[in-house]
C-alpha cells in the first residue's frame, strides 16, 4: 500500500539565513511522500534565489515547489481541496 500524499506548506519572509536548515530537516525525513510549498513574502533579501538553487539542486526526489502569489491561491483551491 502506498503512503498518503504529505504536503507541507512554508511560508517566509527574509529567510535566506534560515532556509537551509528547515528544508534539509524536511528532506531528511523518512516519510517519502511529501511535497513542499515554498511561500514567500515579498523577501527584501535573497531568499527566493536561495529557494530557487535549492530546488535546482535537489536530488531528493521530493517534490519542492516556490509558489508566487498568485500560483498559491491557484494551488490552495486544486490540490488542496480534493
């Protein structure tokens, strides 16, 4: 039987200096089926280009996924709704 569909949302606003940690703590995670919501807020710093190699660079296999403002209430009414 497969596990669940697991979706994480995270929300940041200037969170360069914080990002790393949270998302290897997330991709570290034993349970397999999970995709992440990357949600940020206007961020002033470099968090969205940090979020953006981050995602190019993972070889996880689990899904990361930066949603722009708009993409979000597209998401949160298709995927989440179900």
């Amino acid at each position: 039987m497969s596990q669940p569909k697991v979706n994480i949302l995270l929300a940041t606003y200037n969170g360069e200096k914080f990002l790393k940690t949270q998302l290897d703590s997330l991709i570290e995670q034993t349970y397999e089926n999970i995709d992440i919501y990357v949600r940020d807020d206007c961020s002033t710093d470099n968090t969205v280009e940090f979020i953006k190699n981050y995602i190019e660079s993972n070889k996880s296999g689990k899904r990361i996924i930066l949603l722009e403002n708009m993409e979000l209430i597209y998401d949160l009414r298709n995927h989440f709704t179900r």
